[in-house]
C-alpha cells in the first residue's frame, strides 16, 4: 500500500492508527523489485533501436519512472524526483528541463488544494455543509452518494477545472465521512471519494469545460479544419454522461459496501449535530468565505481570464495569511509534499521527452502500427479508444498527450476522407479512463487526501474504462449520425 499521501490531510478526517513499519521481508522485495526495473531500463538502453542517444536515454529512464509508478516499487513522489535527477546527472536534459515541472501551475494548484482541504476541515466548514446537505437529500449512504456523484457532473459545466471541482467536492466529502464516523479507509470513505475523483477526470472530456477538452477542440478544428461546436459536442456525450453516473453509482456500492447503510439517528441526529455546533464560527465564515471567492473566480473566468491554478494557489495562501485565513505555518508544516513533488516530476517527464524528440518516436511508431486499422468501421472506434488509452499510460501529462497526437490523427482523416471530428472525438473520450495516479494530476490530487489507494484507483479505473468503451461502441454508429457526427 503506498504511503504517498499518509499525512497530506492529516487533520482532515478522524485519526487512524498508524501504519505498520514496512518489514525487512517487504524491504527486500522492494529493493529486488527496484534493481529488476532498473536492469530492465538498462537493457532497453542497450538494445540497438537505431534510436538518436539522448533519446534512446530518455525513454529508458522514462521506462524506468513509469514502471515505478505502477509497480509502487518506490513511493511516487521519490520515485519521480529520481527519474529527474538520472536526466539532470546522465545528460539527457539540463536541469531546468529535467526539473521543470516545478515551475509548471499544477503542482502549485495541487498546494492550493490542499489548502483547502485543511482550511474546511480545520473550521469545521465541511462537517457543517455535510449535515446541511444530508438534512436535504436525506441520510441513507447510497442516496448521498448518488446526490455526490450528479453535483460533480453539474459542476462540470460552471467550473472548468477537474482538481477545483475536486476541491470542493472533498470538502463536503470529508464532512460526510466524518459523519458517519467511519475511518479514511473504510468502505465509505474509498467508495466516495474513488467515484468523485475518477469521475471528475472523465467528465472532462464529455463537456468542452477542461484544459484537456479544450486543447482538443484547438487542435480538431486547426488541423481536422471542421467546425467544434458545444452543444454538438455535449450532445454527444449525454447518453454517456447518465450511464456513467449510474454505473459509477453502483459500483462504488457494490465494491464498497457501506459499512453503515444510513446514518445513524437520521433526521434527529442531524439536528442535534448542528444545534450542538452553534452559530457560524469566525473561522467557518473565513473558510466558506475563501471557498465562495474561489469559486465565483472559477465559474466567471470566461470573463477575467484569471487561470484556474492562479485562483487555487492565490486563495490557498490567502488561508495561510494571518487574520485572514484559518491556517498557520504548524499546518503548513504537516502537509506531505510527496504529491507535489509527483506532480511536477510527471510534468517534467513529458517535458524531457519533448526536448529530446523521443516523444516524436513514440507518437510515431503508435501511428505506424494504428494507421491500417482507422478503417471508418464499428470497430477503428476501439482501435481508436484503447491506442488512446495505452498511449495515456505512455504519456501521463493529458495535454502534452493530446497536442502531440491529434494533429497527425487529423492529417490522416483528411487525406483518407474520414471525419476528423469523429476520430478526434473518439481519441479525446479515449484519452479520459484511467488506471494509474500519474496519468492526471486530479487524480493525484484526489489521491492526496489519503482516502483510498492506487489498487482502489486500479479497480474502479479498469471496469469503468471497459463501460465507457462499450458506451461508446453504441453512440458512435447508432446516435452520433442523429446528431450530425458521420464516420
């Protein structure tokens, strides 16, 4: 079980026991399995791929890092900065290429969120929220859960970033766990925050509203030269949205089962809760303040342009500014910057492969091998979803993924009169399942707040990635054409 984000949230949810100390047994494994993957980088970098040398580096500590990541065979955030550091100590790239993703917005937004889980759990902010909201939609697990799982999906449409929808999702998530008085990681507490998390990173790509989405849009109609509409684009993926929802709900219950079916006391006991906490504390009016402010920003910023990460961060320190905000330097101090470090380690990967060209030869060899099978039939929709899907795994920054990509996928749709609107749709939608915390730094995010584990993530992603592909097997030859989108 990885220990990433152990502290990260360490006041946000009722104290759990401590972890037991890795046995020399387990740190024995550890370090085998560590040597295989480095042996196996080494071997790679050997073979004679006829690949240019500081490219053939790369990939082989790329290789290295991502092998890491999955197999958690060193915590994800030391794991990263080690790939960093091979690039910066072999040659492959200068320091301020191999490190760059600490200059990157999305670790430092990923510090902003933390902020705020601090700040909502330190003020008592989202227990508040949590009895105010179940008081409304009622105080049975499921129901909750399925009220949880439609708000994010709304929320998609008012605010455009999958880590700030996060943020405010967890904040009343955190209240209902502790609600129900079950621990981080009991049945409750995983099934919730898995769902939310993973779905905030897929309905990125069903609404024009993400940074992924839109850089799709950019490229389809740049290169594919067709119009990208909203409303066609939302259109499309409706269908998809509702199954997804339902299918998520059901399967957070059924994986999860809660371990209390509806809070205890009901109605009675959410009033009492609430009584018993008083008028409105100066530090939950701060918090809920600080939120408000946050999210008014997010949902306007079609009109002041201000970034999405520059809000998260700003008010993430205005929490930290004495008066002003709720925290201190003590809660600074307790923040695990392991995700962080991840984040930006993940950012400077995709970084390195571009400036040493090695991203060109994976683009292109994906290509190579996909290109015969784009035939315009029922099934090129999965050729196009799974190469999407793998490529992701290869490439974990989505933009990086999808800027690299659909320019060629364009190019090959015009010159074999296809319809580059239904390739780059069918390959952006491909680039939203997941199965590993690197591919997306909502994830990373949703991950540091300790509440359920990489396995969790593997589980949910995997069914849920097989659901949308044959969603999508559906939509694509029998609704797509109603709507206007041809093969």
């Amino acid at each position: 079980m990885s220990q990433l984000a152990a502290s990260t949230h360490a006041n946000a949810a009722p104290p759990r026991a401590a972890a037991p100390s890795p046995t020399p047994a387990a740190d024995a494994r550890a370090l085998v399995l560590l040597a295989a993957l480095a042996l196996a980088s080494l071997v790679f970098r050997l073979l004679p791929l006829g690949i240019e040398p500081r490219a053939h580096s790369a990939l082989a500590i790329a290789a290295f890092m991502i092998a890491c990541w999955m197999t958690q065979a060193l915590d994800h955030g030391i794991a990263g900065i080690l790939g960093c550091f091979l690039f910066w100590m072999l040659g492959v790239a200068r320091f301020e290429t191999a490190f760059s993703g600490f200059a990157d917005t999305t670790p430092w937004f990923l510090f902003g969120a933390i902020c705020f889980g601090l700040m909502g759990s330190k003020s008592g902010l989202a227990r508040r929220l949590a009895y105010i909201i179940m008081q409304r939609i009622g105080y049975s697990y499921p129901r909750l859960l399925l009220g949880l799982i439609v708000s994010n999906f709304l929320l998609t449409a008012v605010v455009p970033s999958g880590i700030a929808r996060v943020v405010i999702m967890a904040a009343i998530a955190m209240g209902l766990i502790e609600a129900f008085g079950v621990d981080r990681r009991s049945n409750i507490a995983r099934g919730m925050f898995v769902i939310l998390v993973y779905q905030a990173t897929i309905f990125d790509k069903m609404l024009i509203a993400g940074a992924s989405s839109i850089t799709a849009r950019g490229a389809i109609e740049r290169f594919g030269q067709v119009d990208v509409l909203w409303s066609r684009w939302f259109l499309a993926y409706v269908p998809c949205d509702i199954l997804v929802m339902i299918v998520a709900w059901r399967l957070a219950l059924w994986m999860y089962p809660p371990e209390i079916a509806a809070l205890p006391g009901g109605a009675e006991f959410l009033r009492g809760q609430l009584k018993a906490m008083g008028r409105w504390s100066s530090a939950e009016i701060k918090a809920l303040v600080l939120m408000l402010v946050a999210i008014g920003l997010w949902v306007t910023d079609f009109v002041h342009h201000i970034p999405p990460p520059m809000i998260g961060l700003g008010v993430g320190l205005l929490s930290l500014t004495p008066r002003i905000g709720v925290l201190d330097a003590e809660d600074a101090r307790k923040v695990n910057y392991l995700p962080i470090f991840f984040v930006a380690a993940a950012v400077g990967l995709t970084n390195v492969l571009v400036q040493t060209k090695a991203l060109d030869i994976v683009t292109s060899g994906l290509f190579e091998w996909m290109k015969p099978h784009i035939t315009g039939s029922i099934w090129s929709t999965m050729i196009l979803y799974w190469s999407a899907f793998a490529y992701h795994i290869v490439i974990g920054n989505e933009i990086a993924m999808l800027s690299t990509s659909l320019p060629i996928l364009m190019a090959y749709a015009r010159e074999h009169a296809m319809n580059p609107l239904t390739l780059g749709m069918i390959w952006t939608f491909g680039a939203g399942p997941k199965i590993f915390m690197y591919e997306s730094a909502v994830l990373v995010v949703g991950y540091s707040y300790g509440y359920f584990t990489n396995r969790d993530m593997m589980k949910v992603g995997a069914v849920l990635s097989v659901v949308t592909a044959l969603i999508l097997l559906l939509l694509v030859p029998l609704y797509w054409p109603l709507i206007g989108i041809t093969r």
